[in-house]
C-alpha cells in the first residue's frame, strides 16, 4: 500500500499534468481561431500585389503566372495575376484601376500615350521596374499576298482596338508609307477571316513561339510575311526573326521571316516612398530581382532566358526601389553578366569570323542599326553554316 506522501506526490504530479495539458490545449485553440475581420483583411492584402496583364494569348500572361508560382513560394508574398485589356488600358489600369499594382505593357505604348496626350504628366506617374522579354511582330497574311507592299489598300486588322499590337502596326506602315484600310478584330477571328479571303493580313504582338500562333491550321495560303526596317522603325524596334521550327504551320521548312520585335516592360505607378503601396512593392521588387535566376528554369517560359533586369529602356524611367535595388547589388549582378557573357565568347569570335568571310569593310564606325542588322546577317550565316555541317 502507499503512503500518504506518495499518494499526495502522485495526486500533485496529475494536477500539474492536467494543468499542462490544459494550457497546450488552450494554445492550440487560440491558434486555430478565426481571424477578426481586421486581422483577415490585413492577412490577405498585407503582402499581396496584383498584376494586369494584356489578356489571354498572351506571352505576358505565361510570364505572370510564373511570378505566382516561384515568389508566392517564399511565403511572404503573393503575387495575383490579373487577366486585362491591352497595353492602352494597361497603363490606365495601373494609374487608376483599384488594387492594380503592376502592368505588363509594351514599351511604344508610353510614347504613344504622350504623343495623343491621353493623359497628363505621364512622365511623372508611371516608371518601370525591368524590361522583360521581347514580343515579336507576326503578320499573317492570306494567298496572293507576298510583300508588305502588297497591302496597300487592302483590308488589314490591326487587333482589338487599345492593344499594343494597334500602336505597332500604325507606326510600321506610317515608317513604311503603305496605308491599308484598317479594321479592329479579334485574332481568331481575324485569322479566319484571312483564311476565307475577307481581309488580306493581320496582326498579332506577342513573345514567340506563340501557342496561339502555333494552333493556326495549314492552308488557303496562310504565311507569315517579312518586315523590312528602315530608320524610322529602328529608333523604337529591334530586328528578330521566326523559323519553320517555330511556326511550321506558317513558314516552309529552312526559310526565315524577319521582323521585329518590341520591349515588354513590368509598369508600375511611381508611388511617393512614405505610402504602404510604395514599400509592399519595394518587397515585390527585392523577392523578384534576388530571385532571378529561379525564372530560368526549363520549367518556365523560355521568354524568361532574355529578360535582363540591368537593361534600360528608351523613353521609361526606372521605379526608384529597383534603381535601388541594383545600386546596391552591383557587384553580385555584374558577376552575374560576366558568367552570362562567357558563355557567349565563341558566339563573338564566330561573328568575327564572319565579318571576315563575307568582306565587309566599313568605311567608318558603324552605328548601333548597322550593327544590329550585321548580326542579323550573322546568325543566318550561322544556322546555314551548322546545318551545312551536320549534313556533311
């Protein structure tokens, strides 16, 4: 039998157990308990920024998604991406639409928007937080259609009006003197209307290879046409190309369209630093740069390989956290550059070569077109050269 000191032990040992157990459970209560409505609201808008996007078919859309798949990972932020309307609404929406805190836009919208003074002071409202990717010009044209010249007044869509792919297609033709009659359809229905013989060419801006353009069934003639670049369109597009690879479709096997591209860039209205909006979107900033290399994953959108968030972009000016944020990483980004452009030295000693092989000789300092347009030149030069080499 106990004693009665054991037994008072024992009795004290399951009072404090109890006790414990009590508390645990109390604990584990309070933290499974509803949120009030205040602490709900904070919860969910306090890390959460939301991005609009030019709407579905868009590269852009691709590339929002994966900014809420790999940052809302990191547990302290969470990235809603928004489906919109196009880089002309875009840009309203990220000055005026509620809750909008980031645009993806093409770059010529800011010139446009200032040139038709569709809004005040833009200059001062709206900065950029990186140049993205670069969305290449497709223009899908029907049977009998073969230079760009041939458009002249024939019917041609140039997307939904407030697209970016409108701003594009206006200052192609006004640099190349072809007025066309313009009509403002959707894509697909646009694509279809070129197949039947309605209209004879649409446009479509958008980051190849376009899943969109990709689905396009062969026949009635449907190809994509070249676009040839003078001045005018250098000062605000860069020269690119689309292959049979990427449009077997639209491009017979071993030819190359050429065409051009326009910057993407990530917009954001320039909120003053004191504001809640300015430092939730300092954090958005610090997650995606630090972060980067993440995006370059197989996994991703390829586009992701030619985003370079050092890169400037004409006639944008940079939102001040992201100057920052690259002030204050330099060293690390500029390692980062420097493994980047190793890879590339075969590249550069082979474009040498063939600067040799083809006889230029410049009578002086070429400028940044000549160059760009020399390079060009080049990477055809190259996939003929690689292809000749594998047949041998």
């Amino acid at each position: 039998m106990q004693s009665f000191s054991s037994m008072r032990e024992t009795a004290f040992r399951y009072v404090v157990s109890m006790i414990f157990l009590l508390f645990c459970g109390s604990a584990a209560f309070a933290a499974e308990r509803p949120l009030s409505e205040a602490q709900s609201k904070q919860y969910a808008n306090g890390g959460t920024v939301r991005i609009i996007t030019k709407g579905l078919g868009c590269t852009c859309t691709n590339v929002a998604s994966d900014m809420a798949k790999v940052l809302n990972d990191m547990g302290q932020l969470r990235v809603l991406p928004v489906l919109g309307h196009g880089s002309i609404q875009g840009i309203a929406d990220v000055m005026h639409l509620k809750g909008i805190d980031l645009s993806i836009l093409q770059s010529d919208v800011l010139a446009y928007v200032k040139r038709n003074k569709l809004h005040q002071n833009i200059d001062n409202r709206v900065r950029f937080v990186t140049r993205l990717y670069s969305s290449e010009l497709h223009l899908v044209a029907g049977a009998g259609i073969e230079r760009i010249e041939d458009l002249q007044g024939k019917v041609v869509n140039f997307d939904v009006k407030g697209r970016g792919a409108a701003i594009t297609a206006q200052n192609v033709f006004d640099a190349l003197g072809i007025e066309p009659q313009k009509v403002n359809l959707e894509r697909d229905v646009a694509i279809e209307k070129v197949r039947s013989g309605e209209i004879a060419a649409s446009f479509v801006v958008t980051g190849k290879p376009a899943a969109s353009m990709q689905k396009i069934e062969p026949g009635n003639g449907l190809h994509l046409l070249s676009i040839p670049i003078n001045e005018a369109i250098a000062n605000s597009y860069v020269p690119a190309t689309l292959s049979h690879e990427e449009y077997p479709n639209l491009i017979p096997e071993g030819q190359v369209i050429e065409t051009i591209a326009v910057a993407e860039v990530l917009a954001v209205y320039n909120w003053k630093d004191d504001t809640d909006r300015y430092r939730k979107l300092e954090g958005f900033v610090d997650a995606l740069f630090s972060n980067i290399d993440q995006f370059h994953e197989p996994i991703r959108h390829p586009k992701w390989k030619d985003v370079n968030i050092t890169a400037s972009v004409p006639g944008w000016t940079r939102f001040k956290p992201a100057q920052q944020w690259l002030d204050n990483h330099a060293k690390q980004v500029d390692v980062a550059q420097q493994t980047s452009s190793s890879s590339d030295l075969e590249l550069r000693e082979r474009f040498q070569k063939f600067l040799v092989e083809s006889g230029y000789k410049p009578q002086s300092q070429p400028n940044a077109r000549q160059v760009e347009l020399m390079f060009q030149d080049f990477l055809r030069w190259r996939q003929q050269t690689t292809a000749a080499s594998t047949t041998q």
